[in-house]
C-alpha cells in the first residue's frame, strides 16, 4: 500500500489518487465483513483512540479553511479505525508475516530499478528505490530489517516466512547502506 499510495501522489489526475485509498480500504471492508462483530466491538471498547479524531472533525466549525480540516479529519477517522481493527482483528503473527512480504517486495523491486539520486550537498549517489527519496527508502529498509529479524526467530512462524526473514534480514542492511566520503 505504501507503494501505491506513493504512486498515486507522483500522478496528476485525482482519480487515481481516490483508486489508490479505495485499494487501501478494501482489504478492510473484507476484514470488516469476515468479522462484523468483532470489528464493532473493537471499536467500542477503543472508543478513546477516537476521540482526538472526532475533536479533529469538530474543528471544522471553527476553521479559516473548513473543506481541508474536514478532508483531514475524515482521513485521520480512518486510519485510526483501520489501525484499531488491524490491533484487534488481526493475529500479531500474520501481521508480521503480512509486513515481512509487504518490505520485503517493496525493497526488491527497488534494488531492481536502481533509481538513484544524487545528493546536492556531497554529490554522491544514493538509492531511492521506487520512493522517489532516500529517507522513505531507508524507512522501508529499516522496518524490514527489523520485523525480519523478528519473523526469523519466531518458532511459531511457518517455515517459508521464517526462511524468507532470515533471507531479509542478511540483504537489508547492505542494500541501505550509502557510503560517506
């Protein structure tokens, strides 16, 4: 997701910006629709995680730009309820696996393009992947490093994922490297 919505933001129409948070959603709906009740419930019993969102929304009332304060709290409304369902909807371990994948696929694909950007301050060449910035490729790089260490050591982890993170774990920290002068 992080990749689409990356992509969307370099595209000048609209539409595709509103296909890219529709992807991001669906996953969402289905988890939402597999367990009703339970997605209810989460957000019952998390209902203070809620209230600075909704504090969000009622700042609309008094906002110089009113269209904009409601389009962000909206979006804020959102991820916060896709964030309380993904903690309680979710087994921490598919997560993990789910993460593991997810960076893993997205630090591939951008080794494999080798875009490249060269630093204005000491002209040196650095790694930006399908991000288009090496702080967003370094963040990638790093959260896989580490959720591959954690999938690695995991008994419980099927044998694929903990082949896969120990394989991710070896090969991230070289592809985050960016040589000093």
């Amino acid at each position: 997701m992080l990749l689409l919505i990356q992509w969307a933001s370099k595209l000048p129409g609209q539409w595709e910006t509103s296909v890219v948070v529709l992807l991001f959603m669906a996953p969402w709906g289905l988890v939402v629709l597999r367990r009703p009740n339970d997605a209810f419930q989460s957000l019952v019993l998390n209902w203070p995680l809620l209230a600075l969102p909704f504090f969000a929304l009622l700042s609309v009332v008094w906002s110089d730009y009113p269209a904009w304060t409601f389009r962000a709290a909206a979006q804020f409304i959102v991820t916060t309820v896709i964030g309380i369902w993904a903690g309680y909807c979710i087994k921490p371990r598919e997560a993990m696996s789910a993460l593991l994948s997810a960076l893993t696929l997205l630090a591939v694909l951008s080794v494999l393009t080798g875009t490249v950007d060269r630093d204005r301050f000491t002209g040196e060449y650095t790694l930006i992947g399908l991000f288009g910035s090496k702080n967003y490729f370094g963040l990638c790089v790093s959260l896989l490093l580490l959720t591959a260490a954690v999938v690695a050591l995991d008994k419980a982890q099927p044998r694929r994922f903990r082949m896969l993170g120990l394989a991710a774990a070896c090969l991230s920290p070289p592809s985050s490297f960016t040589p000093d002068r």
